[in-house]
C-alpha cells in the first residue's frame, strides 16, 4: 500500500500536478514524431500478427465461446473496477461491480457468462488513470505505448499501478507462474482487437490522417469512460464541446 | 387594470412562456426526427435484394434531408475556411458531400440487425442545440449515439462520446498542416 501511495505521488509529478480537466480541448501532442513511429509500429505488428488472428479467431472459435472468454477475462479485472470506484468515491459503481462479481462468478460459471447484464446490472468499468483523473490530474502527454496503443502520461501510470495492484497478477507472481500473466495478456489483446476490429478498419479506411484520427477518437473516447459516459450510462444533459463554425 | 396594462401584461407572459414552448417542442420533433430517420435507415439496409448502389442513393436522399452537410463541412475545415478560395472550397464541399454520404452508409451498414431506440431529448444550455440521445442494440453491450440537432438538422453524431464532426475536424487539421498549410493536401485525399 505505501508502494502505491508512493508511485500515486510520482504519477502527480510525472503528469504535471494537479489541475483541472478541460473538456474538447486539442491533444497535447509534443512527442508527435516518436508517437507516429510506434503508431506506425503498431500497425504493422496489427497488419501481419493481429489481424490475421482475428479472422482465424472469429472462423475457429464460435461465437459463445468468444463472449465467454471476453466475459471471463473481464470478471478477472473487477477487483480494479471494485478497487477504483470505491477510490473515486463512487459506491454506486463499487457496489454494482460487487454484485456483478458475485452473479457472475457463482451463477455465470466463473465469469464466463454475463448474467448481470442480462439482468440489467451493467459493468461499472474504472481503472487507475481514470482514478487519477477525478482526483483531478491532467493527462499529460499524448503516448502511443508499444503494441498497447493510444494512452498518455496519466494513464500510463495508471496502468502501471494497475497491473501492480492487481491481485491475480500478484498471485501468479508469488507462486511463480508468470506465464500466466503473459497469456492472460495476450488473450486480452485477442479479445480487445476482436471488439474494436470493425470501427479501426472504418476508421482507417475513411480518414485522411490516420493517425490524427486515432489521436482525437482516443482522447474523446477516454473523456466520456472518466465523465462515465459509456454503455448508455449517463446519457443526457452532459454539456456540448463548441460547433462554431469559424 | 386598463385594457392596455392586461395586453401587456399578457404580451410579456407570452414572451417568457413562447421560447420555452418552441424548445420543448423543436426536442419533441428532433426525437421523433431521428427515431425516423433510424427506422429508414435500418430498413434500407436490411432490404433483401437492394445493391450497394442502390443503398447508396437511398442513404444519399435520407441524409440530404436530415443532416445539415453544409455546416459539418464548413466545421470540419475549421479555421483554414478563411484561407480557402472560392475555387478550392467549392471543390473541397463537392468533395466532402460524397464523402460524408459514403462514410454514413458504412456506419449505418454496422448497425444492420440491431435497433435503435431514441431514449431521451434535452436542449443544451450552451448553443441552443438539440441533442437526442439514442442506444443501438445488438447482440453486445448497447452503445450510446448521440445526435446533435441545430435548426432542425442533425450536425453532429457522436457515438460513445467519440464526435463524428470533432474527428474528422481533427483529421483534416492534421492533413493541411502535414501538407504545408495547404488545403489542397486536403482536396487531394479527398479525391482518392
């Protein structure tokens, strides 16, 4: 814990202090030239190892199974999610991932079925740059992180102390089977290009920067999961960024 | 009270109450808009038969009647409108209708075999704008699109708080900066 308290205050450092959130505004972007070459990085490990895994993946792997394996990695992370709300002051939300836990572990075979959604408990998903977000610190930077993608200083060190807090992380690394961890990585990644599959090609087939629009649906995508603006939460009465036309 | 103290009085009530009916009422028709606009939408789509083409130009008609292009034109090209001639923003309009019509479609297109419900309208304080928020439902998760109304014509649609209008802004900023400031940088990729 006081490991925690302590890399929380580096995060401070790293990203600047504490400042306030503006909404729309422009990426800060200063590392532009390094991030195109890890994004370009990316791409090419997407193009010849992800993609192609995907298609075998969607022909090999029925459909069932797949959203079983999205399920059950999923419930894996509610400790973070349980974890993180209740450090955002968010009780609603801890309670509801509580809850989903439970169904979903007990009734749902180990989380490999979503019952709770089924029965309208959607998930609550928080982790720790979102945490650190709400506690009111910028987001630094723009990164494209190797092979993970789009990110930036906050959450980067959020996700460090994630990956550290994690409790079936710390256990696989106390009974020494850190393999574990890389498959359950690995599988993640499978899963999470599975998901996002569809709206990349779109989006690349459709835009003129590749890059730049990556760059700008990250960086909206991430202020609507820290204002809790996902899944059809919170819908409604959230104010408008400007559409002036200059 | 005089005659003329009642009809000003009267007057004033109306003044107050007249926005505040015209808002609740351009919500109530922006809702049943885009609820209308969602039904035909889908039903081209899931039209046995009907070839792209012929999506094509359903989808071109539908969009020319519900989205404001002009404006979603004019915002995407940000403040490089000023520096445009006459020649290159005619072109780039030209340009931008096709595209937006094409990548609507394709939008569109993913949604086929899922509903979308409108589930709650409000004004925003800021611009005076409409927005309706809508949940697509499918086999997943349902995702959250929103669509923001001005003067009765969508300008924005904004699909998990990701902005069609503020990515393609963005996008096309990056492309007339890596292109020198030109925005035949723009025009050229827009042709492809």
């Amino acid at each position: 814990m006081k490991q925690l308290i302590l890399i929380a205050g580096l995060v401070g450092l790293i990203t600047g202090g504490l400042g306030v959130n503006s909404a729309a505004a422009q990426v800060n972007d200063p590392l532009e030239p390094m991030n195109r070459a890890v994004f370009g990085f990316n791409n090419v490990v997407d193009e010849i190892i992800l993609d192609p895994a995907v298609v075998a993946y969607r022909a090999a792997v029925p459909k069932p199974v797949r959203s079983g394996l999205k399920n059950f990695l999923h419930n894996l992370e509610s400790p973070l999610y349980f974890a993180n709300n209740l450090l955002q002051g968010d009780f609603t939300g801890a309670m509801t991932t509580l809850k989903r836990t439970a169904i979903n572990t007990m009734v749902g075979f180990g989380g490999l079925f979503d019952f709770a959604a089924a029965e309208g408990i959607h998930p609550d998903t928080e982790d720790f740059g979102q945490t650190l977000a709400v506690w009111g610190v910028n987001d630094g930077p723009y990164l494209v992180l190797p092979l993970l993608g789009p990110s930036n200083a906050r959450d980067l060190s959020g996700l460090i102390v994630d990956s550290y807090a994690d409790p079936i992380n710390q256990y696989a690394n106390n009974i020494d089977e850190e393999e574990w961890i890389y498959a359950r990585a690995g599988a993640k990644a499978l899963v999470t290009k599975n998901e996002v599959y569809d709206i990349q090609k779109d989006l690349k087939r459709n835009s003129s920067d590749y890059y730049a629009t990556i760059r700008s649906a990250a960086k909206q995508s991430r202020d609507a999961m820290i204002n809790d603006r996902k899944n059809g939460k919170n819908q409604g009465y959230a104010p408008l960024p400007s559409f002036d036309i200059e | 009270m005089t005659f003329f103290k009642k009809l000003m009085l009267s007057l004033g009530f109306l003044a107050i109450l007249m926005p505040s009916i015209a808002h609740a009422d351009s919500v109530e028709s922006s809702k049943k808009m885009v609820q209308t606009l969602a039904n035909q939408a889908i039903a081209i789509i899931s039209k046995d038969g009907s070839s792209m083409s012929e999506q094509k130009t359903a989808f071109k008609k539908l969009l020319n009647q519900n989205f404001d292009t002009d404006k979603i034109g004019k915002f995407a090209l940000g403040r490089y409108r000023r520096q445009a001639t006459p020649e290159q923003l005619s072109e780039y309009t030209r340009l931008f209708d096709r595209m937006i019509v094409e990548v609507y479609t394709q939008r569109f297109q993913e949604y086929s075999g899922q509903t979308i419900d409108v589930t709650n309208g409000y004004e925003d304080k800021q611009s005076g704008d409409v927005v309706v928020n809508s949940l697509v439902k499918g086999s997943g998760s349902p995702i959250a699109v929103d669509w923001r109304v001005r003067d009765g014509k969508i300008i924005d649609v904004i699909v998990e708080g990701v902005s069609l209008s503020i990515t393609k802004r963005d996008d096309f900023a990056s492309t007339i900066k890596k292109g020198g400031g030109n925005i035949d940088a723009l025009i050229a990729h827009l042709k492809k």
